[in-house]
C-alpha cells in the first residue's frame, strides 16, 4: 500500500494570502516609523469626518464600545458558558492573543495618539489600534464560525452581514472619533487576521477538542 503525502499545514494559496498580509503590515509600519503616512491619514479622516452629524456621533460613539475590555470580556465569557466547547476556548485565546501582541507592538512603536477633535477620552499610544485588532480576532474569528457552522442560508447571511458591518464600523469608528488614524486601523485589521488565520489552522490540526 502507497502511503499517503504527510499533510502540510497551509496549502499555497494560503501561504501566498499570509504572505501579502504580511506585506501589507510591513509597508504600514513602514510609513508610520519612516513619518510618511500623511497623506494616507489625513486623506481617510477628512473623508470620513464629510459625514459628520449628530446620528454618526452616537452611533460610532457607540459601537466603539464593542472593543472595550470590559465588553469584550463579558461576551467571550457568556460565549464560552453557553457553547462549552473548543470554540469558545479560542475566541478567548484569539481576543487574548490579540491583546498580547497589541500591547507588545505598541510598546515598542509607542506612537502618539491624533490631535484632533476627538468625541471620548482614550490614553496609550496609538499603533496599531486594539480595537480594530479586537474586531478581527473576536468578530472575525465569530464571522468563521458562522460560516462554518450555521446551516440555514438566510441565517447565515443575516450574520455574515452584521459582523462585516460591525467590524468595518468599529474600525472607522475609531478614526471618527479622533482617537485613531487610519495607519493604525490599517495595521491592526491586517495584524489580527494573520493571528486569526494561523489560529484557525493550527487549531483544526492539533486540537481535537469537541
């Protein structure tokens, strides 16, 4: 009997999408560590800031609170308590992977937060945003499980469609507000889907929990 090819962990288009993710995030901190994001910045808050009124105030005041610790904690929690399972075991460890590794990089960028106009208070530094990585490794790690694991169609786009919504939004909310630019919303969206994509991979090989 011919024995079978050892399975690889990642298959080449996967290994080409991290590759440019990787890219991405490299020429991202290129232009914050090098001052040359300017015009990237500067061009994303002005736009958005066009649609300023009193409705996107309280809604991105809003939704900005959906990346909080404390929300996050309480959803992963109520998550975990519900499905008792693997997968709520690791949307905890993707939302606490991506805290690690934002506090991590922006110790060592620490770079400063807009001057700007901004609607709520926020202290730290500004590279890459938590938020943004939160929407990725929680949202987006919940958005895979949607897709993966819910069977009715209209459902499944129901949701599929909230959290893309959900996820974009808190990313721009973070520039509407005046506590991110769009750099770091950039870097965090692209950081966090890489930590989410090897997650997911290593996970469906090594853990077989039920």
């Amino acid at each position: 009997m011919i024995s079978k090819e050892k399975e690889h962990l990642f298959n080449f288009r996967e290994i080409f999408i991290i590759l440019i993710l990787v890219s991405i995030f490299i020429i991202d901190l290129v232009l914050v560590l090098t001052q040359n994001s300017d015009f990237l910045d500067e061009g994303i808050y002005n736009f958005v800031r066009l649609f300023k009124c009193d409705f996107l105030d309280s809604y991105f005041v809003f939704i900005t609170k959906f990346g909080n610790p404390i929300f996050v904690l309480v959803l992963v929690f109520t998550f975990i308590l519900i499905f008792r399972n693997k997968y709520g075991i690791l949307l905890g460890a993707s939302a606490c992977c991506s805290t690690i590794s934002n506090k991590f990089i922006k110790y060592i960028i620490r770079r400063s937060r807009p001057s700007v106009l901004k609607l709520i208070k926020q202290g730290g530094y500004s590279f890459p945003s938590g938020h943004a990585m939160i929407a990725v490794s929680l949202y987006g790690y919940l958005l895979y499980l949607v897709i993966i694991k819910i069977k009715n169609k209209y459902l499944k786009c129901f949701l599929t469609c909230f959290l893309l919504i959900l996820i974009f939004s808190i990313g721009i909310s973070r520039i509407y507000v005046g506590v991110h630019y769009a750099t770091d919303i950039i870097g965090g969206y692209v950081f966090a889907s890489i930590e989410v994509i090897l997650l997911v991979k290593v996970s469906n090989k090594y853990y077989r929990g039920s």
